[in-house]
C-alpha cells in the first residue's frame, strides 16, 4: 500500500496551525503562528481580529510548510481543515482556504472537529494509546471526559457544566494580575506555592457523577485575594500559596473524576489532551493514579497540548482513508457536539 500525505490547517481560535502528515514518515513539517500578542491588550481573543490575522498567515505558512517538507502539491493526497467548533469567522478562513486549496489542486477536502483533533494528538507519539480508552479532554473552551472505542465512536461521560478547565486558569489568572494568556503563568506561579496555606473546595466530587464546575473555583480564589490583602499580606509568596491551592484544587478534582469514568467504563488507559494537559502537576497527579491502578497514561508532546496543525493533519488523514470527504461547499459549525461525528 502506497502512504498517504495530508496538509492540516488549524484556525478555530487565536493560533494558526499548519502541519503536512504522512502515514509513513510522521509528521513533516509543522509551522504555528500565536496571535497572543494581538489580543494581549485586550486581554482575552478579539474574533474580528483573529479571523483577519488568519488571513494574513494562513497561505504564507501553507507555502512554509510545503517548502520545509520538500513537497509541491502534487505529493499531497487530501486536505484537512479545522470545521468546528471555534470562532465562526476564525473557521470560516481555514474552511474557505482548505476547500479552495483541495478544489484547486484536484484532492478531497475533509473537515476534522477541533476537539477530535485534540482527543487523537497523542497518537502522534511513538507510544500511542489503543483502544479503547477514557479520554480527558482539557482546554480553553472545553473540559470532556470521552469513553473511546475509535476513531469517531465517542460517548461522552461528562463535562463541565459551567467554565472549562483552561478558561478557569485565564480567568483566576486575570483576577491576580497576571498578563494575558494567564493560565501557565498561573501554574508557573504555584511551583513556589506553599501547599496547603489554603485549601480550595473540589466541586462537585461529594456527589456521584462525571460532571465538572470550576466557575466557584475563581469566587474561593477572589475571597482568599481579598482577605489577605484586607490583612496586609499581599505579597509574591501569598500569591503563589493562593495559586498553588487553585491549582491543587483543579488537578485533584480531574483525578477524582477520570479515577470514577475508569472505574465505571472498566479501562485502564487514560489518555489527556488539551492545553491544560500541558500542566506538569496535572500530568504528575495523572501519571501516579494510573500507575496505582495498573494502567497507563498517555499524552501529546507538549507543542501538541494546545491548537496546532499537527493534530488535524492525523485526524483528517484517518478520516480520508476511510472515505470520509467534504462536498463542494464551505460548511464551519461554531458549536458541534463531539458525539455527533461519526465512526470510521
Ligand atoms: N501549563 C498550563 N497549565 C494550565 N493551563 C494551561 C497550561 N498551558 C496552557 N493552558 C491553558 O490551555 C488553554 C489553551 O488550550 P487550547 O489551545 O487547547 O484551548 P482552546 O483551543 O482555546 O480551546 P478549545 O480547544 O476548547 O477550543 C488556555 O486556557 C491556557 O490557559
Ligand atoms: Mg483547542
């Protein structure tokens, strides 16, 4: 059988992700452009601005990619391009310049769900997971625990029901005056917390269950800021403690939760994934509960934790090979339910 060779283009958000896959040889090139410092002002993603950024980087960054992998276009096989869910008009350029692309050059298009592009990035690694597999699935937007049985055979066992994991991370970041994007400065800040100083509550874990809340998370964390500083202990130290017990109090209730869907599904391979699967503590915390339980955790690289190019060139490329393609028309879902995909 001859390889396969797909271009992924990444644009959901505020990251501009290019990457070229092969079934064969891996990845072979992989460009990414942050628009943090664009939205840095405002502190927080501007869409009309992301979706113009997208613009001007998309094709340069198509044309790098190609050169780095010492490729023309006739040497790809189909294009994979981010659909959903993300910021309407941030798609709309990836999805308008992947179908274009693929019209033009004569290859199928195939549209690849954002989140499935996270849930499959660590089997990018030489150790990918089998399956099936619980999958947690950590990021700004999204906190998911997924029973996996394949590609596209999903069954979501719960999620959170108010803030995603990340958006906890950047919004108590911001409220302790951490620069945009706050959630690894806030988790580089509780390395040098104290533990136990303060204690947060883990919501939601005394009842049964696989849903999370993390919006109180930012309340415990206002509260403990306030009372220190109404009792003149506003210092760096103070801060870390405080960091480090909202961080301690978001690890140790992911644990709680992916111990409970291991449990209940009878699995005993974790696989995490996401921006907040970057999180040493959180990959410490994991890693010791799955080897208690005789099992094993598995996660992307950290460059593939948050968007990139890499993971929907392999989603799509899975995709492609079992016939899955995108008819002519531009089609962006801003909101599309995971378990809505079907199975390969
Ligand atoms: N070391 C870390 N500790 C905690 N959070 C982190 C860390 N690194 C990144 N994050 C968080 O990960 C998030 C970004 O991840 P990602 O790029 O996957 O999310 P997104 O694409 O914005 O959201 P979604 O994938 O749900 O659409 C941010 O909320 C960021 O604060
Ligand atoms: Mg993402």
């Amino acid at each position: 059988m001859t390889n396969m060779r797909v271009l992924g283009i990444e644009t959901s958000c505020d990251e501009t992700g290019i990457a070229i896959y092969d079934d064969k040889l891996g990845i072979m090139a992989h460009q990414l452009y942050s628009q943090v410092a664009l939205h840095a002002d405002y502190g927080g993603v501007v869409p009309e601005l992301a979706s113009r950024d997208h613009i001007r980087k998309t094709i340069p960054l198509i044309e790098a990619a190609l050169a780095d992998a010492g490729c023309s276009k006739d040497d790809i096989d189909g294009v994979a391009f981010t659909a959903g869910p993300g910021l309407m008009g941030a798609l709309m350029v990836g999805a308008t310049i992947g179908r274009s692309l693929a019209f033009a050059w004569d290859k199928p298009a195939v549209a690849v769900h954002h989140m499935e592009g996270h849930l499959l990035a660590p089997m990018l690694e030489d150790d990918a997971p089998a399956f099936p597999f619980v999958a947690l699935l950590v990021s700004g937007g999204h906190t998911l625990l997924v029973r996996v049985d394949g590609i596209g055979r999903y069954q979501i066992l719960g999620e959170s029901v108010d803030d995603a994991a990340g958006e906890a991370f950047d919004k108590t970041a911001k409220l302790m005056d951490l620069d945009y994007p706050g959630g690894p400065r806030l988790a580089k800040l509780a390395e040098s917390g104290t533990p136990e100083r303060f204690i947060f509550p883990r919501p939601m874990t005394a009842k049964p269950g696989l849903d999370f809340s993390f919006s109180g998370l930012k309340t415990a964390t206002a509260t403990a800021m306030a009372e220190e500083v109404a009792a003149g202990r506003d210092n760096q130290q103070t801060r870390a403690d405080i960091a480090h017990a909202f961080q301690q109090a978001v690890v140790d209730t992911l644990a709680i939760k992916c111990k409970r869907a291991l449990t209940q599904t009878g699995l005993n391979r974790l696989v995490v994934a996401g921006g907040v699967s970057a999180n040493v503590s959180l990959r410490a915390q994991l890693s010791e509960l799955m080897t208690s339980l005789n099992g094993e955790a598995f996660y992307p690289r950290n460059e593939y934790c948050t968007d990139n190019g890499a993971m929907i060139a392999f989603a799509g490329l899975q995709r492609l090979k079992a016939g899955d393609t995108e008819p002519l028309a531009v089609r962006a879902r801003p909101r599309w339910p995971l378990d809505e995909l079907t199975a390969v």
